[in-house]
C-alpha cells in the first residue's frame, strides 16, 4: 500500500480555521484548546492531504464526551488504537469520500499531545530538520508497504530523533531565559533594599542562585541554569547558602537527573520536592475573552503598588517590596496592571532576553480572580514581547493535583503552551547551627 504524498497547500490553513471553528461552536466549553498539527500545519512541507486537529481537554472523560457532537459533525470515533493510545479519543471526517480530517483529543497536558506540537514547531524553525524530514516522507511515499501503518512505522526512527532535538532545543532555550530573568529579577535592586531582604545572589556563566534569610522556603532560595550535577557543583551551592535558615532548593533539568545524579543527592541529604512545570509558545496572538478591569502598562509611579500586591499574593515578606520595585519601567522588564477604577487588581511583568522573553510575577488580588484578568495579561505580555522583536515566550508554575489545584496550569494550557516537562526540586533543609 503506498501513501499519497503531495507537496504543501496553503489552503490547508483555512480549511483548518473553518473545521475548527464549526468544531468549537460544536463542543463549547469541553474544549479547552484547539490547534491545526501534523504536516500540513508545517509551511512548505509535504504531507498526507489530512488535516490533523488536537484537541485539549481537562481530562480524558471530558475528551470522551466529545464523541456525541462530533459525530453529529460528520465524525466518525475510532477506537481501534485505544488498547495502545487509551489516553486519546481518535475521529475521522470524510469529504466527497476522502479521508479529509483526523481529530485527536487527549488531556491538554498529556505528553503525546505536546511532543508532537512541539516537534512541529521545531521543524517549522529547523530547515535541516525539515529538509530531512520533507526527504524521508517522500522517499517513502515511493514504497508500497504490505502493512497500512507501514509509512508511519517507518518514519518513527527520525522522528524520535527530532522530537528528542527538538525537546532539548527548547528546554535549553527555557534554562537560559529563566536564569538570566531570574538574575535581571534582582539586578537593579539598591544596597538599602538588597539589606532589608537579607538578600544575595550569584551569577556564573548561565546560573543564578538567589538567597533570602527572612524567608524559610525555597520560592527565594533557589539555583537555576544549572549544567551539571556533582560534588564541586554541590560544594559550591552549600557554601552560598551556608547559615541561611531553613530550606533551599536546586532547580535541575530532567536530562541531568539519572540513577547516579540521585545517588549523589540523596547522599547529601537532598530530596526530591514538588516539581515546577515549564511551558513556551511562539509569540502569535493571544485570544483573550477579556475582562471588565482596566489594564495598562505602568512606570516607575506604580513600582509600589506593584511590589506590594505581588508580595500579599504570594505570601512574601514585604521587606522584599524595594526589591520587586527595582525592577518595574526598568529596562528590559515590562509590567502590566489591572485596575479597578483607581485601585490597583492585579499585575504580571515579561523579561526580555533577546529573541525570548520570560513571563513573571503574574497575581490578581482574591476579590478579583475569575474576571479575565490572567488571560488578558498573558495577551498583552506577549504583545509586548513581540513587538519588541521576541518569537519564543516561556513560563513556569506549580502541578495541577486534585490536593492541590493550580488554576494557572490550565490558564497557561488554555493560552496555546507547550507543556515541556516537570522540572524537579531538590530541597534541602539546613540544620540550625549549634553554638557551644
């Protein structure tokens, strides 16, 4: 059986804008994001004339029910990969008798769903990566394979390699932003305001390390852009926070962890807290529902208000204020606000590092959540980043858990993110001094 290859359409794109606007008026609110993948979302590439749409849910129930309405859409479910993909629910749409649609609708966060976006994205980027993969599809599409998944079989091997490039290509785009927002969070702080938060921190090539006595948890007591995992490495972190009370934390990518690195860790006396979840996307508008607050983008006259809401919502100390004051009309931060008439609401700042920007200090005071205000700021954050010349925005937050539910994991979902991974803390907690 061979495969219809064919070289790229740009009707494709419109064809998945009107499929997938029929599919949203369709399902409602059980769709929690929507988006056009495989090739024919790759500008230039060949492909299969399929348009692939995933879909995202909440969870795997909500993307069950949505077998009703699509079928009544003209969609046929498929459940014959269910006993290999049971976390998927997979339709197929003909048109004028060809196979013309596929949806798949898995949980928003689920791996499958994100690693297949976020090589398409890769691609997009790569013109070796795509000029390889463009190659191998229509070598392919030349074979006549006895087996139907036959083509499919036989491009695994490359594209296991591309999404495992791809992941590394940004998950270190991510490192680097961070820590260097992270350290730019802190720079233009003054000696008064460095003082009263009992605050220091280190810079060395990609690392931050940032340290506060006043406050016990590892929010402000954490390394990032770390490298490399051994004792020298150790060494150093303890000294930096040798007597500061309470617990710090080292922020480690996933690639560096292995059954060694763990070994070493627990060794000394390290142990694995909960993870921070890491998130980009590209810079393309935001669709917002909006809100009812006014919300612009603030100066220096406001770095007060700024840094007192921030630090309530967060439960940070507010001898901390001058610190997070430092960095609002400072270059390269740019801060948005959320009013109500003259009080402030909320508030959330973006990075600019270059091509890249990260996304920080996000809070909307209790009496106002559920108004539109997150998504709003995260539209207008990354307006401002793209104007400004950024294509790759990045974020991370808290797990989403039944014990404990993180509102901004969905929002960031909701918003077009790629989930990248679940980055893990290891905590460790120093032991007050003894004094003889």
């Amino acid at each position: 059986m061979k495969t219809e290859v064919v070289p790229y359409d740009p009707a494709w794109k419109d064809k998945y804008l009107n499929e997938s606007l029929a599919i949203k008026q369709k399902c409602g609110d059980k769709i929690l994001i929507i988006e056009h993948a495989g090739s024919t979302s790759i500008e230039g590439m060949a492909a299969k004339p399929v348009i692939d749409i995933y879909i995202g849910t909440r969870s795997l129930s909500d993307a069950h029910s949505l077998i009703i309405p699509l079928t009544e859409l003209g969609y046929e479910y498929y459940k014959d990969f269910e006993d290999v993909l049971p976390f998927r629910r997979y339709f197929r749409k003909f048109v004028d008798g060809k196979r013309s649609f596929h949806i798949h609708a898995t949980h928003a966060g689920h791996y499958f769903r994100n690693i297949d976006l976020i090589f398409r994205d890769y691609v997009s980027v790569n013109k070796t990566a795509a000029k390889e993969y463009k190659s191998l599809k229509l070598r392919l599409a030349e074979i006549d394979f006895e087996e139907p998944q036959g083509y499919n079989h036989a491009k695994d091997e490359l594209c296991l390699r591309l999404k495992a490039e791809a992941l590394k290509f940004f998950g270190d785009m991510f490192e680097r932003t961070e820590s260097e927002a992270t350290y730019l969070m802190h720079k233009f702080s003054d000696e008064s305001s460095l003082k009263r938060a009992e605050f220091k921190m280190l810079r060395e090539g990609n690392l931050t390390a940032i340290r506060s006595d006043i406050f016990p948890g590892f929010s402000l007591n954490r390394a990032l852009g770390i490298s490399k995992i051994d004792n020298e490495f150790l060494d150093g972190m303890e000294e930096f926070y040798k007597g500061k009370p309470g617990k710090f934390a080292l922020q480690i990518p996933p690639e560096l962890m292995n059954q060694e690195t763990e070994k070493l860790l627990s060794k000394r006396n390290y142990s694995s807290g909960n993870s921070w979840v890491t998130f980009y996307r590209d810079t393309s508008p935001i669709d917002s529902k909006g809100t009812d607050l006014e919300i612009c983008e603030i100066t220096k006259e406001h770095a007060a208000d700024f840094a007192y809401i921030l630090n309530e919502v967060f439960a940070f100390p507010h001898e901390f204020d001058g610190v997070a004051a430092s960095t609002v009309g400072t270059e390269p931060w740019v801060h948005f606000m959320a009013f109500d008439k003259d009080k402030p609401a909320g508030s959330a700042g973006v990075c600019i590092t270059g091509a890249t920007a990260y996304l920080s200090f996000a809070n909307v005071l209790p009496e106002y959540r559920n108004r539109g205000v997150q998504g709003e700021l995260l539209k207008l954050r990354t307006e401002a980043a793209r104007k400004r010349g950024v294509k790759w925005i990045f974020v991370d937050t808290g797990e989403d858990s039944e014990e404990d539910p993180n509102p901004s994991y969905w929002n960031i979902l909701r918003y077009g993110f790629r989930l990248m991974y679940n980055r893990p803390n290891y905590v460790k907690v120093n032991e007050p001094e003894i004094l003889i």
